[in-house]
C-alpha cells in the first residue's frame, strides 16, 4: 500500500545519513521538534532513550520507556514501553508494550503487546494484539479487531473484522466473510416460517463462520427482496452430526416502503449426507421490527406484538430448515 511505502521511504531516508547505529547501555532523554533538532541532535540515531518528546517527528536507535511525537517516530532496532505518535510509527526490530498511531503502525520484526491504529498495523512477524480502524495484517497473531479486515497466517485467538478476515488457520473468525486455509466454505440454500428463501455463502475456521446471502420472499402481497448476515458457530461436532448455533438478521425490502427486519437465534443441527452435503432443520427465536406497509401479513402468529403510527413489533418462533454445499473438503 501507499501508506506502507510511504513508511519505508522514512526509514530509508533517516539510515542513510551515513552514521551507524551502536547501541548503548546509557539511557537518555530526548527532547525536540524533528531530527535533528533535539536534545540529542545527529547522535539520536545511535542513542536509546527512555524518554523521547518530539512535537513532529523522532529519530532514535531504540526506546525503553514513552516516545512521544505529534506526527511520527521511527526506531532503528526496538521499542519497549509505550509508543505513541499522531501520524504514525516505524520500528525497524522488534516492539513490545503499547503502540498507539492516529494513522499506522509498522513493526519489520516481532511485536509483544497492544498495537491500535486508526487505518492500520502491519507486523512483518509475529505480533499480539491489533486493533485497528480498516486493517490488521500479520504473520503469526493472537488477536485482531478491525473495521474492515484482517489479514495474518496464524491467529491464536480471535478476529474480528466488520466485513473480512483472512487466515492460514483461524477457529474463531468473526466476520461476514471468513477466508481460512484449514477452514470451511459452503454454499446454503434455505427457506424458513416466511417462506422467504434464501442462497448464503457460510464461511469460516473449525468454531465459528460468517454468514451473507441474499433471496426473496413471495409470501405478502407483493414480492419482496431479501438478504442475510450474521455469525454463527459448531457447538457440537461428531462424524455425520453438528450442532449450530446462528445470530443472524434478515431484511426484507421493495425498496420503497420501508424495510421489515427479523432478528433471529436459531437452534439448527445438521446431519452430513456426504463430506460436500449436509442437511439442517430447526427452531428459530425471532423478533420483527418493520415499517407499516411493509411486509404486513407475512408473520401472523405472535408471542408479543405492538405497534405506533409507523412501525410495527413482535417477538415469535420459526423455524428454518436447509441444505449447504461444501466448496472445501473436510
């Protein structure tokens, strides 16, 4: 990316002024605008500090304590403490402790601890906690939240993204799209207590997946256009039975009127007919929040219903019922 690019000319640009970074057991304190108008001047590059203020950007060979910049930081060999810039910090080794940036982090080696951006982190290795705005990418990671996606080869924990992840190997990827190597993929048709009907890519690691799809629903006055998303997870896995569980919200539309939207929990276990095909049947616990006009007369049988001036409500049972087509072989 740009942004990555843009990171790596900084670098560049600090390591060829021609001085070689030695580390040093003395720790100093470094204090100024940029490099190298500092406290420590043209030795920041081959300095350690163990506290670093710059009000625009810090050069330094490493940091043990807080580096602190209004734009950015970079260090040549690592980082333990707390690193926080504006813009954005580099760090040419390894980071542990806490990485905070407006936009990015970038961390060439290893990282240990809490990295939160606005857009992105990216650890070249290893790293631990990433949290970020758009992207997280890692090699081998424990935890990733992002706005958008995540990208690692092994994650230990979770991840948490609002529309994908991507991954080696990832048992609880929690997303509406889920690319795991090890994982599983798979194409559901299903129809349930509305009639509306759907076709939903499930996607995801060996515990939870995403789902997305879109259909149609016949069963008003008039047809109406549907879609899906939600999570959902194997409680119970044996050789032809699983047992899943969903959250998942359904949306119909005619894309005038309003929307009508079901909230659902459903309880579906799953006999596999063969490793490409299993079958799923089960009940569903619903609420209904819909716009008046919209969708009246689909659902007619109410545990709690109310209703104002322009929307209606409910609470009531379903159930759905299936048959997914596995795009990966398990």
């Amino acid at each position: 990316m740009k942004t990555k690019i843009f990171l790596l000319r900084i670098v560049a640009l600090f390591a060829l002024t021609g001085v070689r970074a030695q580390d040093s057991a003395k720790k100093h304190v470094n204090i100024g605008f940029v490099y190298p108008i500092s406290t420590n001047g043209l030795e920041a590059k081959s300095r350690t500090n163990s506290l670093s203020l710059n009000a625009f950007g810090g050069l330094s060979y490493a940091e043990t304590g807080v580096c602190v910049a209004g734009f950015g930081s970079v260090v040549l060999d690592s980082v333990r403490g707390a690193m926080v810039a504006g813009f954005g910090n580099v760090v040419r080794g390894g980071a542990g402790g806490v990485m905070v940036a407006g936009f990015g982090n970038l961390v060439m080696g290893s990282s240990k601890g809490l990295q939160v951006a606005g857009f992105e982190n990216v650890n070249r290795h290893a790293g631990e906690v990433q949290v970020a705005g758009f992207l997280n990418k890692a090699a081998d990671v424990h935890t990733q939240v992002a706005g958008f996606m995540n990208i690692a080869r092994k994650v230990r924990g979770v991840q948490i993204a609002g529309f994908m992840n991507i991954a080696d190997s990832s048992d609880y990827p929690v997303a509406l799209i889920n690319i795991v190597r090890n994982g599983e993929m798979g194409v559901a048709v299903s129809t349930d207590e509305t009639l509306t009907t759907l076709a939903s890519f499930h996607s995801g690691g060996r515990r939870l997946y995403g789902i997305v799809g879109f259909g149609y629903n016949h069963k008003g006055v008039r047809s109406l256009a549907a879609w899906e998303a939600g999570f959902g997870a194997h409680v119970v896995t044996a050789s032809r039975f699983r047992l899943n569980l969903e959250v998942v919200n359904i949306g119909l539309t005619d894309f005038r009127a309003g929307d009508w939207m079901k909230s659902s929990l459903r309880v579906l276990p799953v006999y596999r007919v063969s490793h490409r095909m299993e079958l799923f049947a089960g009940p569903s616990f619903n609420y209904l929040h819909a716009r008046k006009g919209q969708g009246e007369g689909i659902v007619d049988h109410f545990l709690w219903s109310d209703s104002n001036t322009h929307n209606y409500y409910g609470l009531f049972f379903g159930a759905t019922g299936g048959i997914t087509i596995s795009l990966t072989n398990k």
